[in-house]
C-alpha cells in the first residue's frame, strides 16, 4: 500500500509546479504591462496626429510605433516561451484562449495603423480600435489572476489587474476630455462616457487598495499629489458639468492632456513595482515550498520505521479529524502552525497539509469575489447586448443608469438583470 | 508570430486532458463507492456483533472484512496508478492530500478491527471509528467533484457525492435508530443525533434531486417504495418523539435495522447507475472534443493562406469582442452554436472558444454554489470547534439550534458565524 506521505510529497510537487508556472506568468504580465503602456501612448499620438489633419506629431507617433513594434516583440517571445503541453487542464484552456485572442488583434494591428492613417479616421473611432486591443491584452491578465490558486498571490494578481485596469480608463478619459476641450464645446453623450469612465476607475482602484500590500498603498498615495489632484478635479468638473453645447476652453486641452500623461506615468511605475514585487512573491513561496518538499523527502527514507511504529497506532481514530482553520489565520501559511519537525508523525503532517490547503482555499474565496463581480457585470452587459441588441457601451450605460436611478451598485443591477434571465426571450441567432 | 490557431489548440489540449483525467477519476469514484458500501455493512456487522457480546455474527463479520480487504485492494489500486506527475497544479495539491488522509485511515484499519474486539468497544465508539474511516475516503471524492471543470460533468459528481453522502448518513441512521431500539429506551441525545442526521440526509437527497438527470431522478423515485416509505416514518415517529427515557420496543430493532438495510441497497445501485453514466458523459465530451481538435489541427495546415487573407483584415476591430453569453444556454456547448465549420475565420473560431469557455464558467459557478455552501457550513464548524471548544457533533448541534431559533437556514447560519468570526477572541494555540 502507498503511504500517505508519497501523495504528501505529490501534493507539494503540485504546488510547486503551480508557483514556477506563476513566476513565468509574472514575467509575461511584466511584458504585457510594457506594452499596454506603449500602446496607450501610441492612442494619444494617433489622436493628436488625426486631430491636426497629419499635419503634426508624424515624427512623434513613427518613434512610437517602432517602441511598440520591440515591445510587442517581447511579449511574442513570452507566449512563444509558454509550456503549452495540455498540463494546466481547464485553467489553461482559458488562459489561451485569451491569448489567442489577443494575437489576433495584435496581428491586425499593423492593417490598423495603415487604414486610419489612409483613411483619416475620426478620433472616437481611431481610440475605440486600440480601447479593444488594450481589453485584449488586459484580459489575459485578468484570466491569469483568476486563475492563480496560492491566495496571497491571487491578491497580488487581482491589484495589479485593477490597476492596470484603472491606468487603461485613465487613458481612455484622457482621451475623451481631451476631445471635448479641442473641440471647444460639451457634448451630453461624451460627458455621460466621462463619468463612467470617472466611475469604473474609482472602483479599480479601491479594489487595488483593498489588496494592494500597505507598502504600495502609501506608494500610491504618494504618487498622487494634492496639487495635481486639485487641478485635475476642476477640469474634470468644468467637463462634466457644462450644459450641452457650452463653450469649452480650447487652450485647456494641453493642460488637460498633460496633466493625465503625468498622471499615466505615475502610474506605470507603481505598476511596475507591483509586477516586480509579484515576482519576488512567487520566488519566496517557491523557496519555502520547495524547503518542505526536500524535508518530506528526507523523511520518506524513515519511513520503513514510521510505518512500524504505526502498525498499531490509532491516532487516526482519536485525534480531531483536519477541520477546517478558523478564517483569517490563513494569509499567512507559514504562521498557521506550519514549522515542519521531522520527528511528527505522517499523521500530523497530512491534517496540516489538508488544514493549510482548506485555509488557502477559503481566502482564496475572498480574493475571487472580487474578480466574480466584474465577471458578473461583464455577463449582465453580454446579456443585454444580446437580449435588447445593445452595443456593449450602451449596455453599460443603461445598467450604470438603472443603478444610479435604484440607488444600488452596478454589481446588483448585473445580479439582478442576470437571476430575471430566464424571463427574458430568447435573442434570435 | 505564433498564430491564435496554435493557442486555440493548446487550449483544445488542455479540456481534451482534463477529461481524460476525468475517465480515470470516474474510475476511482467507482471503486470507493463500492469499498464504502462494503464498510458500511461491515460497521453494521461490527455493533451487531459487539452488541452481542461477541457471541454472534461472528462468521458473517469475518466474511464482510475479507470483501472489504478485496475492495481496499482495488481502489489502492486505482491509487498506485494515478498520475502524480504535478501536471494538476493545486487541484492536484487538494486532491492528493485528501488520498493521503484516507490512506492514513485504510492503514489503521487492521489495527482498529483488532483493537474494538480485544477491548469490546461499545457501538457508538465503533460506529466513530467507521464514521471517520468513510467521511476521508467520502472527502476524496467531494475534492474530485470540486475540482472538475466541465459544467455538465460536475454537476453529475455533485449530485453522485451527495447521493453518496446522503447514503452514508442513511448508514447512521441505520446504526442510531438500530442501537435506540435495541437499548429499549428512549434517549434524547441520540434522538436529536437522530433528527440531525435525518435533516443532513433529505438536504443531501435534494441536492441530487437538483443535480441529477431526469432518468435517474425518476430511477430514486422508483426506488422508494411508498409502502416501505410508509413503515419507516412511522418507525422514525416513534423513535423521535419519545419521550427520554420512555421504553422502546426492541422487537423493532431487526425490523428497523432491514428496512434500512434495503434502502441501502436500493440506493447503492442508483450510485452505480450514477458511476456508470459519469463514465459515459467524459467519454462523449471526449468524443466531441478530440472531433473539434481534429478540425483545428487541419486548419493550421491551411493557415498561411488564411494568414494572407488577414493581411488586411480588420475584422478584428470591427466584429463584436467576444461578449459573454446569455446565461442558460451554456448547458449544452453544442447547442451554443459550436458546429465547426473549416472555412470560418481563425477570429470567429477564436470568439466562439472564448464564448464557449466562458459559458462553462458560468455554469460551473452555479453548480460549484451548492459544494460552496458546504464549505461554508465545514468552516463555521470549524470556527466553532476552535473558539468554543466544541466536538464536531456540538458544533453542527449549535449551528442547527441557532437555524431552527430563527428559521433560516444552516448554509446562512454559517455565513453570519464567518462574518462575525473577526470580533471572536482568537482561539488558544
């Protein structure tokens, strides 16, 4: 009969192979989080180039294309160095398929840059070409944070989504308010894009503060300063509030497109201390698993003995079965009583592996919430864009309205629209 | 650039190895159904025979424990030849520790059977000892449920592991309602063990009735003979309403002990139907899906002319992203449009992957609720053991007192214990 240390030692083998795979995939959001970043760039330099008639930022715009070229050449040679031996089951069906995703557009983007160019494309429709792109590439992230199952480091993954998520709306407000103060005149609809797009950051980024470590926290804070702050509130209130039609001043739109670049530039180097501290994370779980997993493997060589000993031993009837850790002890693994003594019995240490495992999966409950709202909304707004052949902005503008009129958040307007499902007919196919 | 086509079949790869993981476990669920039915009757002949003095049942005991070292033998079997190459990632953790525990319990089992008859062990003792045996053996295949990915193959583990768990507490209620009317006295704490154990198993029974197909809905009806029925309530009336200490009828306690025992036969085989079917599903999901890698692995010797097409395809930007899915229509991936068709764009093959995937997550998060909730009900438990120190059996007793105080129910017991389990003093270590 195998001994129950022998799953033991498969077990934390299993861990291990999920932490190393871990450690690539910081490395690939790392990559990823580059070039979302010269991405942005390369909207705003569009934007300004198709606003001046291509009489301006030509230059500008050509060095960022080429920064973009060696930048999406590294994130290539990441999903080129992916294991895609059919070892990660499910997870990795997701994780794929999101990354194929995400090469079609990036093979697109090259006939992109040509037609918009050729064929003077508007601004809107210009941003709203690279706002899908950026979703791509972002979406492989969020799959790889909801797919991480060691809990601090799914924490760490859910923060650094969320902001990136919020750098990626700050982008995309700096392109509207920019729009709006260049064309010297508010705009109901453009407005309304505004807010949201003010809202659906503000919810990003508190869900980074809420799982963000307190040393990138205050890093943050600091990152944002009061003086800044200030000027940019009053920009954003002159946009939001103007009556339909109301001048704006023309002037502001550089200082409005300066001050949110500043902004966006801070924010890339919190993000990249997230993605250098995420790295740093999986190494030192990899160090620690992989120290328990030597110190089983010395103890299997004992084992004839321990096996001896235990021909009549019961404990198995007598101690408490592994219950489940009461919650919060689990954030930390190593504090939850897990010093490994060789001299315990193979008893012990399977009721602390099934202890410790059962308390990560529990916070790891707490960590996928938040990740199950945005699903959430994101399968209300598919719903409604199938149901009432809603684009998927209007989608969420009808549900952002729905929430403010109930006075509820969008996550419960999505709950609700989604358990009414069933109500609703069929969408023609 | 790696094409979305090579992603898409790494991640057709990777459900096409997950199934196949699930044959195998299907297997083992197979061979631990039958080893717990096998202890199950052996827990029966052991409080017969030590209710006896050991002057009875001796033969057919020894018969019993001989079946069940054959049946140990084959799910030993099943696992020496499972695969712990740490491919499962921390699914594999979870599962492989839960192998361990029981294993621990399986080799502790001779030492056990040696021990309550050398030191005539009372029924109740021995019938703990058995209780636990089953729970870590029953836990494996809770985890096996846990972790399967395919929306339609985990609901039938959810219904076949609370078809199993409801047949192990109909075991307990065997042996209670079987030691009550033995003693010839009616006693409260075992009458509210045996209230306890009756709600346990109808909550178990509707969780399969939810979960379950049609045909093996109507199968447990068929099973349940309303004349059978009938004689067990009335049979269950008395032994719950007696007054403590009341005299019990101890001519009742072999009809009560056969009533059950043929409701847990007629049951055993609604779980082999169970395990059969679950057989059956993997290998047509298989089926399907190795059909559609065939199809995509044809497609990628056509790509290059497909890749010429793109050139200048900005198809990309301008088809809809791949909006999730309606709910509802994700029980049937084959019904959600997936006929695959050669000459469709490597994008729409794309979007309906992610489409598809997207479905099944939504699916399996509604399926996964109801092993959530008993999570939920296992960490308040354990809450409870921790802080009050409490037994299991006073913990679950606390927990059904406060539900009943207040009509709810035990799943929103436990949520509220967990939401408060902050402002508890921390429990001494």
């Amino acid at each position: 009969m195998p001994s129950g240390l022998h799953f033991l030692i498969a077990a934390k083998r299993c861990e291990i192979s999920e932490l190393q795979q871990l450690a690539r995939t910081s490395a690939l959001v790392n990559a990823l989080g580059r070039l979302i970043h010269g991405l942005q760039r390369e909207r705003g330099l569009t934007n300004l180039h198709l606003a001046s008639q291509g009489t301006q930022w030509e230059g500008a715009l050509n060095d960022q294309i080429q920064d973009c070229e060696v930048l999406q050449g590294e994130v290539i040679s990441c999903f080129e160095g992916m294991d895609v031996t059919p070892t990660r089951l499910t997870q990795g069906a997701r994780l794929f398929s999101r990354i194929a995703y995400a090469l079609q557009g990036l093979a697109a983007l090259p006939a992109l840059r040509r037609r918009l160019r050729a064929e003077k494309w508007d601004a809107p429709r210009a941003t709203a070409a690279y706002v899908r792109l950026i979703a791509g590439l972002l979406a492989v992230i969020f799959e790889a944070a909801d797919t991480a199952a060691d809990p601090r480091i799914s924490r760490h993954l859910v923060a650094l989504f969320n902001f990136m998520q919020g750098k990626e709306l700050t982008g995309q407000e700096r392109a509207t308010g920019s729009a709006l103060f260049a064309a010297g005149q508010a705009e109901a609809a453009a407005q309304q894009r505004l807010l949201g797009l003010i809202e659906s950051q503000e919810r990003c980024l508190q869900v980074f503060d809420e799982f963000a470590s307190p040393a990138l926290q205050q890093a943050w804070q600091a990152a944002q300063r009061p003086e800044h702050m200030a000027a940019m509130e009053r920009m954003r209130r002159v946009l939001c509030t103007a009556q339909d039609g109301a001048p704006l001043d023309r002037q502001l739109s550089q200082t409005w497109f300066d001050a949110k670049t500043s902004m966006i530039d801070a924010m890339k180097g919190i993000e990249d201390r997230l993605a250098r501290d995420l790295l740093a994370l999986c190494e030192s779980r990899l160090e620690t698993v992989s120290s328990e997993l030597t110190a089983y493997e010395s103890l299997i060589n004992q084992e004839p003995d321990l096996a001896l000993e235990a021909a009549d031993d019961l404990s198995f009837f007598e101690q408490a079965p592994p219950a489940p850790d009461s919650p919060g002890s689990a954030l930390n693994p190593n504090a939850a009583g897990f010093g490994l003594q060789l001299d315990r019995s193979i008893l012990t240490l399977v009721q602390d592996q099934a202890r410790r495992l059962q308390s990560m999966g529990q916070e790891l409950d707490t960590v996928r919430a938040s990740l199950n709202e945005r699903k959430t909304i994101e399968r209300a707004k598919g719903l409604l864009m199938a149901h009432r052949h809603l684009s998927e902005e209007e989608a969420h503008k009808t549900m952002r309205h729905m929430a403010m009129n109930q006075s509820k958040r969008l996550v419960d307007i999505a709950q609700a629209l989604l358990s009414t499902a069933d109500v609703l007919p069929e969408p023609p196919r």
